[in-house]
C-alpha cells in the first residue's frame, strides 16, 4: 500500500476540531472526489434547519469532523497507536472520512422516501464505479473491500470497527459537538478532551477508564436531550414530512401518467423506491429538490402546488402529541370528516430513541470501563446514570405524535 505523505500538512479551519490536519495524500484527493464534495450540498440535520436558523452546516463538515477525532485518537492514544500498523491507521482515517458518503438530500429524511439506509449507497461509492473507488484502487485494489469492512463493522481489526461505529465513536463526538455548536443548543457538549484522554485499547478492544466515566455520562446525557429537543423537534419532522407527501403526491400522479409541464428526470427513478445508481445519487443534491420543488408549484395539480409551496415557504403542520390509539384515531377521522384526503393530510408516528443500548455480553457496540483492579465492566453495571438511559426513550411524555394541517382546529 503506498503511504505517500503530502509535501506540506494541508489544513481546513473548523470552529469544531481548530485545525482538520491533513498529511496523507489519499485523504486529500478523496476530500476533492466529486463524491465527496457533493456533501456540501446536503445538510447535516434534515429539516431541523427550519427551527434552528444557524443549523445550515453540511455532512462534508461533519465528515471531515469524524476524520479529525479520528486521527486524534490515532496520533494521541500510545495503545490504540502501537495496536495499528500504518495500512490499518491509513484504512481507519478513510473510514471516518467516507461514512457518510451515501446520504441523500437532507441526509436521513431522504431515506422516508427512498428506503434505502444511505449506509448501503455509501457501500455502493466505495465500491464501484465512482472517483472514490478510482482513488483507493490506485492506492491498493483491495482498499476499497478493507474500507467497506469497517463501515460494517466486519473488519478482523475490531480497534477499527469500534472507533467508526459505536456508541462511543469518532462519529458521534463529532456530530454531538458540531450539531450543539450550529443550532445554538448546548445541550450536546460533553468534554471530548477528557474522553480522549480515557480511551485506550486493551486486549484488543476498545475502552475507557474508569476515571472517565462523569466524562461518558455528560456524553449520552448530552446525547439524550439533543434528540429530545433538537434531533425529533416537532417542526423539523413537519418540514420533513412535508417533502415525503410531495414526493408520493408526485410518485401518484406519474404511476397516472399525469402529463407535467416540466422535466423532472432527476426525481423520476426515486419512484420504483429501490436502489439507485451511483450516477444517480450523485445527481440528487437539496439544489436538485429545491429547484424542482419550485417548479411542481407551477403545475395543475392542486395537492401537488399546495405541498411544494408548504416545502418552499415552510408552512408546516400542526403537531399533536397523544397517548391512545384512540386519539390518534379521532384526529384522523377529523382530518377525514372535513373533506381532506387523508393519505397526504394526516400523519402519526411512535418515535423511539434508546439512547444507550446494551447490546448481548461480548458485543463490541457496548461501552467498555477499565477499572482501576484492571477488571473490564460494561458501563451501565457501575454507572446509575448511563442504566436509566439504557431503558429511556425519547418521546416518553407521550406514545404517539399526529401531523394535520394547522388550519383544521
């Protein structure tokens, strides 16, 4: 595998990570693939713009974030360091790169339309026929499958599984802090500099010491209250809602051979709701949606105009929370009752976030303590806070949530 290092440490400024340090040249040609690039053009939260106005940071940040702890934890860590060779240092950075190379517009909402875990299209990038894969196959031929390895936690090397996709991870840090940072909640903030500072490798896995536990418990506390008052904000799934009725409304009318006014090409294999091409994903960007978003409000068809004017000038739906089938059922019947159709008018949902899971005894996803007699406990056994949060879930004041238009009382 060839390790060539750049001339010169390239730098990107980041109100996040000060400096993301850049020395191998493979990381810089793949940060400049037009794969990667394209992350710019999709935000990091989905919808959650629209409730938190500064929240217009991108899944390129975000990724380049991840790269950045990641490589922290590489060069500050001595026995993470000394367990790596360079290829599995080198493998594990481009991991934390490319993660989230597969999302599509408005990251995770893009999957309400398009079923597809945006892990799968990221497989699909590296994989086949993209810049990115020309890249690592420059590099060595089997880069690509040893990079798809980590990403779904198969890699022989579990130090590299656990650092990418965990419940401690170099993603998570980053996206807590950037996503605190941008929306102006601080709910997020937990001290990374302390969890640097207690993660370690031990007999061939990755965990933290004991005297790092306060610094853990700020974490998922951080990480539970995020999604209870900024990840399932009422407004942002509205917002997302929103362009998931736009999109059937569109997929309806062209199973009905609807005439449109205007091209719409790259929308159209969205409609089959299976797998898309890697050209195809490519084309798909929030510039894409935003531009056709304009013009399907040009067109004849009433619910189609009124749902891409509700996503364009954020005239979003009503938002209930109940605590009976019966409710959510009443409501219905309400929306119903006054003429609306109901397929596009009314939504419900059961929102649930277990925000520490215990996975079974030798699963590598748990969270690791050293103790100080060098005995290694999973976390929520000696930690009070992190159990309560292994059982909780958001959304727990109420079991369902409704969306109907604000103009039905």
């Amino acid at each position: 595998m060839n390790f060539e290092k750049m001339n010169e440490t390239k730098v990107f400024r980041d109100p996040i990570n000060g400096y993301v340090k850049v020395d191998y040249k493979i990381i810089y040609d793949l940060i400049c693939s037009k794969e990667f690039q394209r992350l710019k053009r999709i935000h990091q939260l989905g919808g959650t713009f629209q409730v938190f106005p500064t929240a217009e940071h991108s899944r390129f940040s975000h990724s380049i974030g991840a790269y950045e702890i990641a490589r922290r934890i590489i060069n500050e860590v001595p026995t993470i360091k000394n367990s790596l060779n360079e290829e599995e240092q080198l493998t594990l950075l481009i991991a934390a790169l490319l993660h989230d190379v597969g999302h599509g517009p408005f990251s995770h909402a893009f999957e309400m339309i398009n079923p597809i875990h945006h892990e799968e299209y990221t497989i699909s990038i590296i994989k086949d026929n993209s810049e990115i894969n020309s890249l690592l196959k420059n590099i060595d031929v089997d880069l690509p499958s040893k990079v798809i390895s980590v990403i779904k936690k198969e890699h022989p090397q579990r130090l590299l599984n656990q650092l990418i996709s965990s419940q401690v991870d170099a993603d998570r840090m980053d996206y807590l802090l950037r996503d605190s940072y941008f929306t102006g909640a601080t709910y997020g903030y937990f001290d990374v500099e302390r969890v640097l500072r207690v993660i370690r490798a031990h007999e061939g896995q990755i965990v933290f010491k004991e005297s790092g536990i306060p610094a853990l418990e700020n974490f998922m506390l951080g990480r539970y209250h995020m999604y209870k008052q900024v990840y399932h904000h009422s407004s942002s799934l509205s917002y997302e809602v929103i362009l998931l009725k736009l999109f059937e409304r569109f997929f309806e009318l062209v199973e009905n051979n609807y005439v449109f006014k205007n091209d719409y090409k790259y929308i159209l294999p969205l409609k089959n709701k299976s797998k898309l091409s890697n050209q195809e994903i490519y084309d798909l960007d929030e510039s894409v949606i935003n531009f056709y978003a304009k013009l399907l409000a040009e067109e004849e068809d009433k619910i189609l105009r009124e749902f891409a004017d509700r996503f364009t000038n954020r005239k979003l739906f009503a938002f209930y929370e109940v605590k009976t089938k019966e409710e959510v059922e009443y409501y219905h019947q309400k929306v119903k009752s006054l003429g609306y159709d109901d397929r596009y008018y009314f939504f419900s949902d059961r929102p649930k976030q277990i925000v520490y899971k215990k996975y079974g005894k030798n699963d590598l996803s748990n969270v690791m303590i050293l103790t100080k007699d060098n005995k290694v406990v999973e976390i929520s056994k000696i930690s009070p806070v992190v159990k309560s949060l292994s059982s909780d879930r958001v959304g727990d004041d109420s079991d369902y949530i409704v969306l109907i238009p604000k103009e039905i009382k």
